[in-house]
C-alpha cells in the first residue's frame, strides 16, 4: 500500500495521526491524573496556582515527547 501512495502524503497523513493521537493521550493523562488527586485541577488553574500550572505542563510535555519519538521512530 506505502508503495503507490506519494512519501509526502504518506508523511501527512502521519504528522495529522500522530498529532491527534498525541492530543488524544494528553487529554486522558489530564483526566487520570485529574481523578487520582483530591483536588480538582480546573478549579485550582482558575485560582491561579501555578504549580498545578507547572503540573499540567509537565504532563503534557512529558507526553507529547513520549508519543512524538514514538511516531518519530515509526517513520522508518
């Protein structure tokens, strides 16, 4: 199939997946994480915490690596 589909288009189409799939896993480990602690996250971020700010970004970039050398190292 890979063979008679263009490598660019290939290549975009795994970029868009890879980019939803990504998006997909940080919204789940946000809600985890969210139903693990006795505090509710929006709420705290509406206060101004900015530590479950720092939380939420380390979640976030911490999946976001995980999942782009996963479909980075897919692409070979």
């Amino acid at each position: 199939m890979s063979d008679t589909v263009d490598p660019i288009l290939l290549n975009f189409i795994y970029a868009v997946m890879g980019g939803a799939l990504t998006l997909l896993f940080m919204w789940l480990g946000c809600k985890l994480f969210n139903h693990l602690v006795d505090f509710s996250i929006s709420q705290e971020l509406g206060k101004g915490n900015t530590a479950i700010g720092m939380m939420v970004m380390g979640i976030f970039i911490g999946v976001g690596v995980a999942m782009g050398l996963v479909i980075g190292l897919g692409l070979n």
